[in-house]
C-alpha cells in the first residue's frame, strides 16, 4: 500500500511539472496571440463568438468561467488557470493509463514525456482552445476503453461527454456504429479476416450517439447564439460555411500539403508533414496487430485522419492534438514485442 501511495505521488507530481512546462511552452509559442484565444473563448460564453460552429463547444469555455466565478479571478487569469488544471488532468489520466496498459512506471512516465514532446509539436499555428486540450484527456481515455477491453457503455459514456466538447463526436459515433457491424478480426496470415456479426446493443447506443450528437450540437448553437461576430473579424471567409457542421477542405489542403514542401505554410515543415503522413501508416500497422483491441483503435484512428485531412484545416497543427494519445501509447503496442506481450494476459474481444 505504501509503495501505490509513493508511486501514485510520484505520478502527481510529473503530471504537476510536465503540465506547468507545457504551459509555459505553450505562451511562449503563441505570445500576444493568446489574448485572441481568451477573446474566443469569452465570446462563446457571452453567446457572441467568433464563429456559429463554436457556441456547440461548450464544455471548455463554460469550465473557464466556472474557474472565473469560483476564484474571482479575471476572465484571461482564469483561462490559463484552467488551461494549466486541463494539462495536468490530461498528463495523470496519461500516465495511469500507460502504466495500466504497460504494466510499467518507467513506461508509464516515458509516455508523458512523449506526448509532451508532440503536444510541443501540434500545439502550434494560430488558434488554439480549451477543447483541443480537453481532446487530449477524452481521446486517452478512449483508447483506454478500447485497448482494455472494456464494455461498450463506458465507451458511450465517453463518447456522450465528447458532445459538449467537439463535434468530432459525429465521426465517433460513426466509427462506434461500423464497429458493431463489421469486425476486423486477427488471422495467421498478414492481413486480418473481416467478420460480420451486429452487436445489437453496440449498434442502437452508436446510433442513439449519433442522434442524440447531431441534435444537441444543433441546438446548443442556436439557443446560446447571441450573434456570430466572425463576419466583422474575418471578412474574407464564407459566411455560410462557418456553421456548418462540416465544410470541406480536401482540395485547399493537398494543395497547402504540395507547397508547404518548398514553402512552409503557418509553420507546416517537411517535419510536421512526416509526422501527419506517418499517422495512417501507424493506423494501418495497427489495423495488421494480432490482438482486437490494437485493430479497432487502428480502424478508428484510420478514419479520424482521413476525416481530419477532408474537414479540417491541416495547416493549423491543434486539428492533429487528437492524434497524441494513439502516437503514445499504440506505436509501443504495435513495434514493440514486450509490449505486444502485455496484451498477452488481457481477454480482448
């Protein structure tokens, strides 16, 4: 017990520094521009944000002025306040997961320390808000749920908190339903074997997800719309097209993809675009691993980047922060034999 005590401190205490230095890394890359994110982020609260698509993400901005109203601090203190509380959530969740999954206190740390290293890589551009970093926590949980084995109502659970966050919880219920329908099971041979057999109970919660998303998604942004004030701000975007729930970017983004290679674009470099064509390559090692639970977070992950590369704007690096919990924790489970053994001993199905 006092050793679980000792390690469990230890634990507070690299999520406490790694968060605080993620923090610090952050306000030194975006600089005077933060001021805009705090901006953003006020305006969805006070029902005038910058965009339509915004005011259905809530559950950052509203926790911001939580921290506002409970310390009396100012709207800008306590964004950073909870900023710093989201990071140092996303980091323990991280290493408890790691250390669940791996069986390792050393694993478990080295994962932190990666995921800050690639946090320090993505959380770059113009823009970056509190629903990118809740993303971090919700996706590690995710795979948490997946990897582990466990059941499909605590998957839904996550997937149900995900609707106040980002409308990236359509593609998951998407994914959650396909998942009920089709399965990807592990052959002797290179390629897996698909199986069709619905799970019934999987397959009504994914649709149920689905309804339930595309509704309160729709219904936040209209009740708790004020005014959009992005047309007075950003002049040269489609006004129609910022409350949309998804706006096609397949074509600008290939196009950015081919010039950022000789001219990078908001910082899109060679390194960047190795990193974000390296993910689907990851997704699809995972997708040939001989245990379920790897492949189904390899199809999910597969799909999320194929959505990301057609909806979001690959040039602003947030869009990919998702993306840091797979990098962790799957890369070891998929080219790391010891690893591959620590599934060994689990029931996955």
């Amino acid at each position: 017990m006092r050793v679980k005590i000792l390690r469990l401190t230890g634990f507070i205490f690299a999520a406490v520094f790694l968060a605080a230095a993620q923090l610090r890394g952050i306000l030194l890359v975006f600089g005077p521009r933060t001021n805009n994110h705090i901006a953003a982020v006020q305006g969805i609260v006070q029902g005038l944000p910058h965009w339509r698509i915004y005011q259905s993400r809530v559950l950052g901005p509203f926790f911001v002025e939580a921290m506002r109203s409970l310390t009396g601090l100012t709207f800008g203190q306590a964004y950073l306040l909870a900023m710093f509380i989201l990071l140092l959530v996303f980091f323990l969740v991280l290493i408890l997961t790691a250390r669940c999954l791996w069986n390792s206190t050393i694993a478990a740390l080295a994962t932190a320390v990666a995921a800050m290293a690639f946090n320090s890589i993505l959380m770059q551009g113009l823009w970056l808000y509190p629903w990118d970093y809740i993303d971090l926590t919700v996706f590690t949980l995710l795979m948490w749920a997946i990897l582990a084995s466990k059941s499909v109502w605590l998957i839904g659970s996550i997937l149900a908190f995900e609707i106040f966050n980002r409308e990236v919880v359509i593609i998951l219920s998407i994914w959650l339903t396909i998942d009920a329908i089709f399965k990807l099971m592990p052959a002797e041979t290179k390629w897996p074997k698909l199986k069709v057999q619905i799970h019934w109970g999987q397959f009504f919660i994914a649709l149920g997800l689905l309804a339930i998303g595309c509704i309160v998604v729709e219904v936040l942004r209209n009740v708790l719309l004020i005014r959009e004030i992005g047309p007075e701000i950003f002049s040269d975007v489609n006004v129609k097209e910022s409350g949309s729930f998804f706006n096609v970017q397949l074509l600008k983004n290939l196009r950015d993809l081919c010039f950022s290679f000789t001219h990078p674009v908001h910082k899109l470099h060679i390194a960047f675009n190795i990193l974000m064509l390296g993910i689907p390559l990851l997704a699809l090692c995972a997708i040939c691993h001989k245990h379920i639970g790897v492949i189904r977070v390899g199809l999910l992950y597969l799909m999320l980047w194929g959505c990301t590369v057609t909806f979001g704007i690959i040039y602003e690096m947030r869009v990919w922060v998702s993306f840091v919990p797979f990098l962790v924790l799957v890369f070891p489970a998929v080219f790391l034999e010891r690893s591959s053994c620590c599934f060994a001993d689990r029931k996955i199905s």
